[in-house]
C-alpha cells in the first residue's frame, strides 16, 4: 500500500448508486423471473419425487391358496349338507307337555327322555284296571276252590252211581255242578286275562306320553314348549305335531345337483373333495355314495349322493357345499394349498421372470427365479404374502416403483 501513488488513491470513491437502482418495471420483471425459476425448480423436484408421473391402469388379483386338487379336478357342483338319518319327533298320543328335556344342539342317545305329556288320566284308569284285575284274580281263586269241590263230589256219586247207590238224580246234579264249576274257572281266567290287556294297553298309551330320542343325533330345531298341547300329526285344533327335530350328524352327505352333461364322468366311489362355504380355507375329503336313479327335468340335472372320510364337527346340516369331483385320489402331499396367482401375473424384465405386487399405489418388481406352475397358476413365496394385489398382464412399460390405478 505504501507504494501506491497518493494521486490515484484520492480519486477512488464509491461508485453512483443512482446508476444501480432498479425501476418499477424492471422490478415487476425480476419477480417474474424468480417465480418462473421457483416453478421449474418445484416441478422437477415433484416429477423426481414421481407426484407429477401419471399412473398406470392395472388389473390385479389377489393372491390366495390353490389346492393341487384343482389339478386333478374334472368338473365341479353344488349342493347342501344334508342328513340321511332326520326325523321330527313326535308323540303318538294327545296331551300337554309337562316337562321339556332338551334344547337346540342338544346331544342325545337313542331311548333317551326328550319330553313327557300330562298323563294322569292314564294312570288312573290304569289303577282302576289294577283293581278290577285283583277282584278278578279273587273270584278264579273261587271258582277253582269250588270246582275241586266240586269235581271230588261228582267223582263220589260217579263211583255211588256205578253201585246203584245213589239215584240218578243226585248223580247229575253232581255232574252239572262240576261242569258249571269247571265254566266258571274258565271264564274267571278269560275275566282276568281281559282285564290284564287293558292295563297293558294303557301302560302302552301311557308310554306314549313319555317321547324318547329315536336313535343318537343332535336336536336341530324345538318346535314346542312346556304348557302347549301336542297331538299326532298336529290333528287338534292349535296343536303341535312335533316336539322337536332332530338328526343323526353321523349321517351328514352333500347332496349336490350334477348337470345331465357331466353325468357321465360320476362312479360309484369317485374321489371328491368338499368345499364349505361356512368353512372356506378347509377341504374335506369324500367320495361319490351314489346316483339318486332321478333327474329334475326343470333344472337339467340328478342328484348324487358324496359322503365324507372323516366328519368335522364344523360340518352342520342344510350348509351349502361345493364338490369337485377328482380324476383320481389325492396323495397326502397334494392336500396342502400353496399360494398362487394366475400365470397372467407373470412378466420379463431385463432377461428375469418375475411379477408385480401392489404396494402403496407404486408396483414392485418380484423376481420368480425358476417359476413353478400348477395348472394355470403360478406358485408363489415370500414376500408375496396372502391377500397381496398382483398385477395381472403387465404393461410392457410398467418398471418397479411406478405409479398405478388398479382398474375393475
């Protein structure tokens, strides 16, 4: 600084600021420009961000369980879980319920008590009978005592007689006696025996009142209560005919209706597997029981009877079912599900096989490595989880993380 000439530095001064200063249009201009460059710096961090991309339209499935049964499967029907072995029961005589022993779901035995009636007027009558059966049982034990008097008697004037020495009168007398003796045995037997059959008939009628289980199952529906009136085949006047109804669940087939078409690929002892719609994620073994030799002309189709291997007590009468019905019988290995997709899902990215799951409105690419099929799907394992969208034919520009509008 000290060899700086003191002329030149006397002239430095600070330049003029009015040569600097910005008008009012030139103003305007500048905040044009930074708003310009604020826009264009904001969309390209959006589009960077993929918000300003615009979405793919995509069809998707779920991913869900496939059962390798599906393979072997020749076609399919529906139908109902019904029991073979059902009856309403009901008493065979009239009279008001005086004790109910069972509810919906009950188990029972066979001859177990289910319900019983007012039975007083029966018992009474029952010991009326018992009582004329004890007088009858005193007047055959009289009469017996006479005709062994009786019969001594003739057999005394029989020998007097056969010497002349009682007159013939007093022989026939004795005769009569002991042949109205031996009458009168004979019809007191007949009196009691008579009298025997009516207390049995109205122990009979009585049992009547007591209403058992016919053979073991479980009570489905309770059609009447303690205090109603109950009369065979409901013929009274604001009287029950059931009590209850019941079924043997040991019993349990599908019923399902089978298209005429397809009747000729159903045997006798057909592999089938079971399907509930009460019971989605399980399937039940079985096997053609047999063809109902009957079609239902307005439906187009016959009846066949599937029974199971082994009953679940999740399966319940009346539940609707679906029966595939098998090429042949399924080995232990192929009753497991897998999950799958269809093979639709499948796509090539950069010489790789693999498929697009949705996540979060963006697809993600999943490599399939060596894709393994079953039929028309597509097995699939992690990370592929139950339930996953997946994206059905992809479009040939769709790449991992793009956007995407799932479309019906």
């Amino acid at each position: 600084m000290a060899n700086l000439d003191a002329d030149k530095i006397s002239r430095l001064k600070i330049a003029d600021s009015g040569k600097f200063s910005v008008t009012p249009g030139k103003r305007k201009y500048l905040w044009l420009v930074v708003l310009v460059a604020a826009t264009v710096a904001g969309g390209w961090m959006l589009s960077r961000a993929g918000i300003l991309v615009p979405s793919t339209p995509v069809r998707t499935a779920a991913a869900g369980w496939v059962y390798p049964s599906q393979v072997a499967t020749e076609f399919n029907a529906s139908g109902y879980v019904v029991a073979q072995r059902k009856a309403a029961v009901a008493s065979k005589g009239t009279g008001r319920i005086v004790y109910l022993g069972v509810q919906e779901g009950s188990r029972v035995k066979e001859g177990e008590i289910l319900a019983k009636l007012d039975n007083d007027d029966l018992r009474a009558e029952k010991a009326q009978f018992e009582a004329q059966l004890n007088v009858a049982r005193f007047e055959l034990v009289r009469s017996e005592t006479e005709l062994s008097t009786a019969e001594t008697n003739f057999q005394r004037y029989k020998d007097l007689w056969a010497t002349k020495a009682v007159s013939q009168v007093d022989f026939e007398n004795a005769r009569d006696r002991y042949y109205k003796g031996k009458a009168a045995v004979d019809s007191a037997k007949a009196s009691t025996k008579a009298i025997q059959a009516q207390i049995n008939r109205e122990a009979v009628l009585i049992e009547y009142t007591v209403i058992r289980a016919p053979f073991d199952g479980v009570v489905l529906t309770k059609d009447a209560d303690v205090g109603e009136v109950v009369a065979p085949f409901g013929s009274a006047t604001n009287a029950k005919a059931a009590v209850v109804t019941m079924a043997d669940l040991g019993s349990l087939m599908v019923q399902a209706d089978v298209a005429e078409s397809f009747l000729n690929k159903v045997r006798a002892d057909q592999p089938c597997e079971v399907q509930l719609d009460a019971v989605p994620n399980t399937r039940f073994p079985g096997r053609v029981h047999m063809i109902v030799p009957t079609a239902d002309r307005a439906k187009g189709t016959v009846m066949v009877k599937v029974r199971f291997d082994d009953l679940d007590p999740r399966i319940l009468p009346e539940m609707s079912a679906k029966v595939a019905f098998l090429s042949r019988t399924l080995e232990e290995s192929e009753k497991k599900p897998v999950l799958g997709i269809h093979r639709d899902a499948l796509a090539t990215r950069k010489s790789a096989q693999g498929i697009f799951r949705v996540d979060s409105g963006r697809a993600v690419w999943v490599e399939a490595g060596d894709p393994k099929f079953l039929g028309d799907y597509l097995i699939l394992g992690p990370p592929v989880q139950n339930g996953e969208r997946i994206v059905l034919k992809p479009p040939s520009g769709l790449n991992s993380g793009d956007k995407v509008e799932i479309s019906e």
